[in-house]
C-alpha cells in the first residue's frame, strides 16, 4: 500500500508499506498548493527534486544570444580585415632589385626610386648586364634595371610574379622618359604561355588547403586508430602531391621543369597542413581542428603573398605568410618549377618543420594518453 500527501506547502511525501518490494521517498516542488493521495506498488528507491523553468533561465538564454552575436561579428570582421586590408594597401616594401650601368646613371635610378617611395625597394648594384639577370634567375631579384649606350633595359621575371613585372616595366618606362632614353624590357625568367599571369598556382593553394583540413577531419570522424590517420594521411598528400601537378603541369599548363620535383612540393605543402591539424586534434580535441583550420586556410591563404608577391603585403605580413605551409608552398613551387630550385630550401624546411610540428603533438598527445589510460591504450593500439 503506497499513500501520498501533499501538504499547503507543497511539499508531497510518498511512502510504501511493508508488502511492497522496496521504500521510495521522493520530495517535489511545487508552484501550487494541493492536496491528494493514491495508492500503488513499486520496486527501487530514489530522491529527487523538480523545478519547473523560471525567468533565470530564459535570462540566461538571451545573454548567451547576444554573445554569439557580437562573437560572430568580430570574426567576420576579423576575416574583412586579414583579406582586404593587405589588397587595398598592396604596394611594394623592400621588394629586391639589381641596377647596372654607369654610376651616375644608377645613382640618378636608386635616387628617383627612394624619393618616390621610400623603402619600397632593395637595391642591389651589380657590374653588368649578365650579373644582373643571374641574379634574377637564381632567385635573388625580381628584375631590375640595366643603363647600356643604347638606353634601358628592364629586366622582369612574370614567373615569380607578374603583378611585380608589370610594375617594374611601368617604372622603367616612365624613368627612360623622364631621361629621354629608349626602354626595352626582357622577361628574363617567363611565366608559361598558357598562363602568363601565373594564376593557376595562385589558385591552387586553396584546393591544397581545403583538401588537407577535409582529409584530416575525415580521418578523425572516421578512423578509430590514430596512427591509421597519419598513414592516411601521407598516403592522401603523396596522391594529391601527384594528381595536381599533372593537372597543372600536363593539362593546364601552368607549370613547367621537373614533375616529381614540383609533385613532391605540393605533397609536402598537404602533409604540413593535414598533419598539424591531426597534431592539434590529437591535443585538444575537435576545438584544436577548428583552430588549426582557420589558421592554415585563412591566414595561410591571405598572407601567402601567392596572387601578387610576400613583398607586396603590408609590414610583417608578408613574412608572416611565408612561415606558414601555403605561403611556404607557394614559393618553392615557383622556385621548382621556373627557377630550377633556386629559392626553394627555405620554404620547403618551413613546410617540412610543419610537417615535424604535427608528428610531434600527435607524438605528445599519445604519451599523455597512455600516461593516463595504460591498460586500455595497450589493447587499442
């Protein structure tokens, strides 16, 4: 026999007599006053106290509201400035140029230049015409100008970047004006004639990008094992490395030189990227796939330099993207493809750091795990 009451206050108390199974006693808050009884058989014994919904709660709602709202609003804020600032004030700052010819000629071209716009070049004075062009084909410069008898030749390399050609070329003609001298311009290191803009490289990094945060969330969702992530994972960026130099290199056009070398660029760009973001996600969680993804796709890819040059990006930014995998890739493809590798060791050890970066944490995040859980990390590994 079970018998409830419920007093004015609301309190309900609900007790079972012995030919019952077990004794339950339950307490209950109420809005309202009542009284009843009933009676019933159960088996278990609990407690338990039920509050209906007050206005905290619906307070509490509407603060966390407001916050997601201003949080999101700083982030697509955020994201405006990281891409338009540095396209609204792209200009040249310590961009790297070779001037030859007699002094006077190339002291009155270094004078010019400074006055117009200071700090925005680096220039170097070389011996000769031949010396100045090495220079531009080794990497060092992105061209620059050369004083002969027969007037001026502006030396320019589209390959590395074609905004930066085109602008040295304006400069040139505008200097051999001023002197009333002829200009004549040699594109010392070209872009391919199907794509003398180099925009397919420029555009590749995206996909380089996209493809390495989709593989390593895949991975995560659906292996179980971590260590079958980072061979899937390399398995993924050797493949890809392959797959998107034949489409730049045999079908677009936008490549040119060594295949395996241009394959092994792009491979090791996807596993920086792929494989810090398993680092990040093996040490904290989910939250570190998201982190990691914005700051390879997005600041990676807005502070890559790779649709104009690094140098043609506001103080520090520039540098900045050229620490990161797709800046770093974007780079030594270039370097690999156009410039028989001239260039290309700086931004292929900061991919490979990357790379080591990943297979660390993933590393830490292991010994943390069995420091923690030694049994069952034993038979799931």
């Amino acid at each position: 026999m079970t018998t409830e009451t419920i007093d004015p206050t609301g309190i309900a108390t609900e007790t079972i007599d012995p030919t019952g199974i077990a004794t339950e006693t339950g307490t209950r808050t109420k809005t309202g006053t009542g009284a009843g009884s009933g009676t019933g058989a159960g088996s278990g014994t609990g407690a338990g106290t039920f509050t209906e919904p007050g206005p905290s709660t619906a307070s509490s709602e509407l603060r966390r509201s407001i916050g997601l709202v201003l949080a999101l609003t700083v982030v697509l804020s955020a994201l405006l400035t990281l891409f338009a600032w540095p396209a609204i004030n792209s200009k040249p700052r310590h961009l790297p140029i070779v001037v030859s010819g007699p002094v006077a000629a190339t002291s009155a071209m270094k004078t010019a230049l400074n006055a117009q716009d200071p700090g925005a070049f680096s220039i170097t004075t070389v011996g000769s015409a031949a010396a100045a062009s090495e220079r531009v084909k080794h990497h060092e410069a992105y061209g620059g100008y050369v004083y002969t008898a027969e007037g001026v030749q502006v030396l320019t390399s589209s390959a590395r970047s074609a905004t930066v050609a085109q602008l040295l070329a304006q400069i040139g003609t505008a200097a051999g004006a001023r002197q009333h001298l002829p200009v004549v311009q040699s594109d010392i290191v070209p872009a391919p004639v199907d794509d003398p803009h180099g925009a397919g490289i420029a555009a590749s990094m995206l996909p380089v990008a996209m493809g390495s945060i989709v593989v390593a969330a895949a991975t995560t969702f659906l292996i179980k094992r971590r260590r079958d992530r980072a061979l899937v994972v390399a398995a993924f960026a050797v493949l890809s490395g392959l797959a998107l130099t034949a489409l730049l290199q045999g079908w677009l056009g936008t490549l040119s030189g060594n295949y395996f070398a241009n394959a092994t660029v792009i491979a090791l760009g996807v596993g920086a990227v792929s494989m810090t973001l398993l680092g990040f996600e093996s040490l904290i969680g989910t939250t570190g796939l998201g982190l990691g993804s914005a700051l390879m796709m997005l600041a990676g890819n807005a502070l890559s330099g790779a649709t104009t040059a690094p140098e043609m990006l506001p103080t520090g930014w520039g540098a900045a993207g050229q620490l990161l995998p797709l800046g770093a890739t974007n780079t030594a493809l270039r370097a690999t493809a156009f410039f028989d590798g001239y260039g290309a060791l700086r931004p292929l050890l900061v991919s490979a750091v990357w790379l080591l970066i990943g297979f660390s944490l993933q590393l830490v995040a292991a010994a943390r795990r069995r420091r923690r859980h030694p049994r069952h990390l034993a038979h799931a590994h």
